[in-house]
C-alpha cells in the first residue's frame, strides 16, 4: 500500500510538471511518469505478492514478468499524455479508462508470470469488480490531481489525497484481484522451466524497482521544486512588469490627451502610488488664479480624502525643502531616522496629523521654464519599501507631469487670451457699428442743408462755393462712415443681401458720373465700356455700387496720369467688369495683403493719398457675398486691373421682388 501511494504521489507530481512543459521536455516528463506509475504498481503487486503464501513453492516466468512491466508502464504514458492534455472531466475519465485496465492488465500478466503446481481459477464478477475499483479510482485522483496544476505548494493535503486515492486504485484492484483467484492444487509438480524466477529473485527485482521508483521521487521532487519557484518567481515579475507597463501606458495615454490640470494631477499621484508600492501617495501642486496669486492645491492616492482633512499645507520643513526648492529626490527607508526628520518642535518637520510614513519617496516636479510647479511624495508605514527603481520610475512619472501641467497652463493661458481678444474685438465692432451710425445722422443734415443753402437765389457765387467744398467734404465723410459701417455690419454678420433684377451697365454709367469730377480734375481719362443691350442680373445694386466705386475711385487716386477704364461684360453665367487703371501698380507681395482690413501701401504721416484700408477688403466680401470674387492682376509702374466676376443670380435668391 506504502509502495502504491508513493508511486501515486510520485506520478501525480510529475503530471504538474508535464501540463507545464512544452516541447520535447513534455516527452520526458511523460515517459519518467509512466515509468514511475508502471514500475510502482509492478512493485506493489509483488510485494503484495511475497506476502502471499499458498502453502506450495512459486515461481515467475521472466518473459511474462517482462510483459507485465511494460504493460503498466505503457498504459501509464497513454494515461499521462491524455491527461496532460486536457482538464476536462470527460478527458480525465477516458485517461482513467487507460490507467484502469493498465493497473489490471499488468495484475493478470504478473498473476499468469505464477509457475507452481497448481492452477488458477477465477471469478468473473471479481475480476470485473477489479477492473471497475482501478478505473475510478484512478478517475478520482486525476480529478483531485486537476486542482493542483500550477499550484506551486507541493504538499497540500489535496496531492496526498489524490496519491492516496491513486495506490487505492493499485491496491485496491490488486487485493480484489486475488480475491477473484482460486488457486487449485495438481499432482504434476513445479516445473523449473528456462526462463524463471525464484521467489529470492523477485525479492531483488521489487527491491531494485522501488529504489529506482523513489530515486525518481525524489529528482521530481526536488526538479519541481526548483522548476516551481522559478516558474512562480518569473511568473511573479513578469505580472509585475506587465502591471507597470500598463500603468505607464495608462498614464502616457491620459497625460497626452489631458489639458486639465485637476485631472492630470490625480492620474499621475494614482500612477505613482501604484507603481512605487506605496499605501499613499500626495501631488502638492502650486496654481495661480486669475487674479494672479499663487496657492497650493493637492490631490491624493490611496487614502479617502478625509484622511487628509485635518492635514495642513505642507511647510519648507528642512524635510520638505529639498522637494519644494527643486533640489532633487529624497528617499528614504525609514524617515523617522533621518537627520532632517527631528529638526523641527513640534512634529518632527511633519504636520500634524500625518499619516503613519516609514518609507517616503518625494520628487519635485519641475517646469520647462525651471520654476518649481509642485513635490510627489509617497510613504508606506513599512520601512525599505522604496527601491532605486521606484525612484527612477516616479522620477519618469514628474517629468511628464510637468510637460502635461505645462501644456495644461498654456492652454489655460491661450483660452484666456483668446476669449479677451474675441471679447475685445467683439467691442470694436459694436463701437462700430454704434459710432458710424451716429455720425450718419447729423451728417445728413449738414449735406441737407449745404443743398439748401447752395439752392436759396441770395447766395452770393463765392459762398455758393464755399457750400459746394463743404457739401464735397461732407459726401467724402459719409463714404468714409458708410464703409465703416459696411465693415462692422460684416463683421458682425449683420449685412443683409437685398436681391433684385439689376442692369449692371446702369450701375457702371452711374458710378462713372459720379467719378468723373474727380477724374476730370486730375486729368485722367475716364472711361466706360458697356454692352449695347443692358446687362440684367439678379443681384444687389447697392452692393455692386458700392464695389465698383470703390474700385474706379483707387483707380483714379493711384494714378496721376492716363486713364482708368471700366469694362463690363456677360462671359456666359458671369458678369465680368474690370477696372484697369495707369497707376503706381501693386507689388506681387501685396497682392493679397491689399484686402485686409486697415492694410495700405502708403503708411505714416508723409502718405499722399487718403483713405481708410477698407476700401478693398469690404470689396471683395461683398463681392464673396454676392457668390463672385474680386481679383487683382498689377505690376509696380504698369497699372493695376481689378476683375470683379459676379454670378447672374445671386444666391439665396428666391425669385421674387424683394
Ligand atoms: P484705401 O484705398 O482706403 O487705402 P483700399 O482697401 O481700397 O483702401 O486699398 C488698400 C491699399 O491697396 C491702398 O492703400 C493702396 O496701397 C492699394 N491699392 C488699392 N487700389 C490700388 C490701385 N488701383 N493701384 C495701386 N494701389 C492700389
């Protein structure tokens, strides 16, 4: 039964070693298993069969003896391999299906191996009951084996149980063998054939086999061990490797994607504590309000924050210093016998109420810009917990805290800027808007009056004059305020499209008329070139007058000698009218600068032209408006010609009279 168990014991422990090898090793395992299990059962069954007297001399056929061995041992490596194999009970059953009839087969090849004067009769019903007692019983120990793969404690009671189980199922089939034999005497007496074995002989071989069975205990036993811890102990640091190589993957993702400083702080305290070992972790982090004053905040790890309630600000204690100062890492086993740590009445350099640290680990965090943005700390109440490792990891873990807070502040810094500037602009326009409106008003009535003072027939000639300069003036300064306000009005989105049928060749006359005084006293040439038919389009008058007064008036204010010609022509869906002058001309580089808003060639007190700079930029977004553009093609010293295209129809239109 000792023999049984231990062979049971034994085999088991090497079935955990053959679930976890993989390759050829698994080959080994399964053979020195089989071997182990066969030659066990093979030892149990002789041993039992010494004790065994029938009263008349027994002796074993060899070859039989041969077969008998290598029946259990290849049953064996059949049942190991299908367990190995698999964990699910129908899988274990099939293997006990193989260790039964192994255990049994090798009882009745060794029980046929018996040479004696006498002959063996059996009972059927035993001999099945045997069967049946080794293929359960084996099915039981490989259940229980089941739970102990990869379990690295080699001697729980549960292995014990199952060896146990795994000899019963040896022994338990051998004894129901032996009862199911009858042993008839017969008159012939022993024949000592070749090829026998004495009952001495036998002694030798069972002593031989157990040797062999425990020698390969024990090198399992022992190889387990060592195979075990090392595969626990890889196991362990690769889970913990994995562990922080997910932290850090964590944080890298949260730090990357976060611009908010609350939210930054905490996940880099939680990845701290976790990744140190520590049972809690604080941010100390400095922030200035919009007001511009600077104070502490902080966020902890590990601890409810109530914890923290009754603790104050942690003050430049000489323990504290180094980290609030910037001057580097402090990390220390046992805090309490650090030298700094007694220096300060009346808590030892620590604020009252602080948690119970042996192991402190704190790191500044450290901006760009040099300036110091907060301190990591980190504490366990054991002590030596904190390796260089840790050290360096938390390290790692400041300096993207203080990209990430970096990031975190210049965003703040630019949103704020931001707003102010939309908040800023937001007010020009509204003054604008306001302000032009307002001038409009008693402009008019000066314009108003002028015209009725130049009509009145007691107007002498020369104050007829003078009213027409301050008529002139007045009409200058309403175009000047009526742009203002058409930029304002774009700019706050509050310019409105009035659509209806337009003769663009009427707007160009009119725009001529209005020029030509101007053009006439600079001695340019102005000149108009129309379609004999008119030029109908949907579309807004106001705004194409607008435009091309615009254009014609720069022509004639940036050129001193020559012509300004105005050309208006349908190019299939287009109206297309170009303005071409023989002016100064526009630099390349200021092709596009002359449609911004206040920008013009001519600046300082010394400029000979007047104007505002809007001129061009109202332009061509009326022009946008309308679903055409406005365009330049010049060269300093040749001229300048302005294409404005327009659509026939001017989107949004909706068909009717507007
Ligand atoms: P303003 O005419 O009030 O200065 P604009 O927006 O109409 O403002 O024009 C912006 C600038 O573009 C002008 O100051 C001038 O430098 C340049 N510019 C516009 N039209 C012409 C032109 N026909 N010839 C040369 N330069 C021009």
């Amino acid at each position: 039964m000792l023999i049984a168990s231990l062979a049971g014991y034994t085999a088991l422990d090497m079935s955990v070693q053959v679930a976890a090898a993989r390759g050829s090793s698994r080959g080994w395992w399964i053979a020195a298993s089989a071997l182990a299990m066969g030659v066990g059962i093979w030892s149990m069954h002789f041993v039992a069969m010494l004790a065994l007297n029938i009263g008349i001399p027994v002796v074993y056929n060899v070859p039989l003896l041969a077969v008998s061995i290598a029946i259990a041992v290849g049953a064996s490596a059949i049942t190991f391999t299908s367990a190995a194999s698999t964990a699910s009970t129908r899988g274990l059953a099939v293997a006990s299906l193989a260790m039964g009839p192994a255990i049994a087969g090798m009882h009745y090849t060794g029980m046929a191996a018996m040479q004696m004067s006498a002959r063996t009769v059996y009972d059927a019903s035993l001999v099945a009951l045997s069967v049946v007692i080794a293929v359960s019983a084996s099915f039981g120990a490989l259940v229980l084996a089941r739970h102990f793969r990869g379990v690295p404690e080699h001697h729980s009671p549960l292995k014990i149980g199952a060896s146990i189980l795994m000899g019963a199922a040896v022994y338990g089939m051998h004894y129901t063998g032996m009862l199911a034999a009858n042993f008839i005497p017969e008159a012939e007496p022993l024949r000592a054939d070749e090829g026998v074995i004495s009952t001495l002989g036998l002694g030798w071989a069972i002593v031989i086999g157990t040797i062999l069975l425990i020698g390969l205990t024990l090198a399992a036993a022992i190889g387990n061990r060592l195979v075990g811890a090392a595969v626990s102990a890889a196991n362990e640091s690769d889970r913990q490797r994995i562990r922080m190589v997910d932290t850090l993957q964590q944080i890298g993702q949260s730090l990357t994607s976060e611009l908010e400083l609350d939210k930054i702080v905490q996940s880099v305290t939680d990845a701290g504590t976790e990744l140190s070992g520590a049972e809690f972790g604080a941010f100390f982090y400095n922030v200035v309000n919009e007001v511009g004053e600077a104070y502490t905040l902080y966020s902890i790890s590990g601890v409810p924050r109530e914890a923290f309630s009754r603790f104050p600000m942690p003050r430049n204690t000489p323990i504290f210093a180094p980290t609030f100062y910037g001057e580097g890492t402090v990390r220390s086993d046992d805090i309490t016998k650090d030298s700094r740590y007694g220096k300060m009445a009346p808590d030892h350099g620590m604020p009252e109420g602080h948690l119970p640290v042996r192991s402190y680990l704190a790191v500044p965090v450290i901006s760009r810009t040099g300036s110091v943005l907060g301190g990591l700390f980190f504490g366990n109440a054991s002590v030596g917990v904190f390796k260089e490792e840790h050290e360096r990891l938390v390290e790692g873990i400041a300096g993207w805290a203080a990209v990430a807070m970096d990031n975190a502040q210049l965003f703040e810094a630019e949103k704020r800027a931001r707003s102010e500037a939309e908040r800023a602009n937001g007010a020009k326009d509204d003054f604008l808007a306001v302000m032009s409106h307002e001038l409009r008003t008693p402009l008019n009535a000066i314009i108003g009056y002028t015209n009725l003072l130049q009509t009145l027939p007691t107007s002498p000639e020369d104050t007829r004059q003078r009213l027409e300069r301050v008529d002139l003036s007045a009409r200058h300064l309403l175009h000047l305020i009526d742009e203002l306000l058409t930029y304002s009005r774009l700019n706050v989105g509050e310019e409105r499209l009035h659509i209806e049928d337009v003769d663009a060749a009427l707007i160009a006359s009119e725009v001529q008329a209005l020029v030509e005084p101007l053009a006439i006293k600079k001695g340019l040439e102005l000149a108009c070139l129309l379609p004999d038919t008119p030029v109908l389009i949907r579309s807004d008058a106001h705004k194409i007058r607008q435009i091309l007064l615009n254009l014609v008036s720069n022509g004639v204010k940036f050129s001193e000698s020559g012509s300004v010609k105005m050309n208006v022509e349908q190019l299939g869906q287009e109206l297309v009218v170009r303005v071409t002058d023989t002016g100064v001309g526009i630099a390349q580089e200021h092709h596009q600068k002359i449609y911004e808003p206040f920008w013009r060639a001519e600046t300082g007190p010394t400029r000979v032209t007047g104007g505002t700079g809007l001129g061009l930029s109202v332009s061509r977004r009326l022009a946008r408006m309308l679903g055409g553009d406005l365009n330049v093609a010049s060269a300093p010293g040749s001229g300048s010609t302005f294409t404005l295209n327009l659509p026939m129809i001017a989107p949004g239109d909706v068909g009717g009279e507007d």
